[in-house]
C-alpha cells in the first residue's frame, strides 16, 4: 500500500513539475513576443533573483523596448532616479506589442515594467514614468 502510494505521489509531482514548466515556457514567450499583460510582468518580478545578470534577464524578458540612465517616477514628480534601467511595456489595448518607435511617441505617464540594474542584482516593478524618457537606445 505504502509503495502505492509513493508512486502516486511521484506521478503527481512530475505531472505538477511539467504543468509549472509549461506555464514558465509560455508566460516567456509572452514576454520577450512583446504580448505580456502587467499581471504577467508582475508574476515575472518574483523570478528576478539577486545573481541574475544581464544575460538572464534578457533570456527571461527578452530584449528591452528601451533603455536608460534616468527616470522620472509619476509618483517622484520633479526627482530623477539615476541608474540602469530597462523598459518592457505590456501589449496595447489593440493587441500588439509596443515597440521602441511608438515607444518614442508617448507623452505623460505611462504605466511599464521596469528592470533596475542595483549592486544588489536586477529589481523589476511595475511603475508609471514620465514620458518621453531620455533613452540610451
């Protein structure tokens, strides 16, 4: 009984392993196809870890839409935060992805997800920024 019950357990972790894999391999794809919504960006953020480097982010995320040394937070009016920054935006409300060129044509606050590049390893959030955001790409 006890080995019957042992292997159950077994199937039903592997089959929950393959579910979490899918469910990984399908919310990347999301992200670096450019057609992520904010819930996905804020599911991305917890797999953020403090060892990951550039390259991991970008195999994560993708490329970013754009990059910076400094942003206006809508929330820090007035502040600039300096750094490394890379902006991904989610898909737009006609379904496709923003690129850097409609990118460049945002004015205001804009609601993006936002890779800061820290001593600390990258930090990624959802935040609004000031547009048009002096970008290094």
């Amino acid at each position: 009984m006890q080995g019957l019950f042992a292997i159950s357990l077994i199937y039903v972790g592997s089959r929950a392993r393959e579910a979490r894999k899918a469910d990984y391999l399908e919310l990347t794809h999301r992200l670096t196809a450019g057609h992520a919504s904010f819930e996905d960006f804020e599911k991305v953020k917890t797999l953020l870890v403090p060892s990951d480097d550039a390259e991991r982010v970008r195999a994560l995320l993708g490329l970013p839409v754009q990059t910076a040394d400094s942003l206006e937070l809508t929330a820090e009016k007035g502040k600039s935060r300096a750094g490394k920054f890379w902006i991904y935006y989610a898909e737009a409300d006609d379904q496709h992805a923003i690129d850097s060129a409609a990118a460049q044509k945002m004015s205001g606050s804009v609601k993006c997800f936002v890779v800061e590049f820290t001593d600390k390893g990258p930090r990624g959030e959802v935040v609004e920024v000031v547009h048009p955001i002096g970008a290094t790409r």
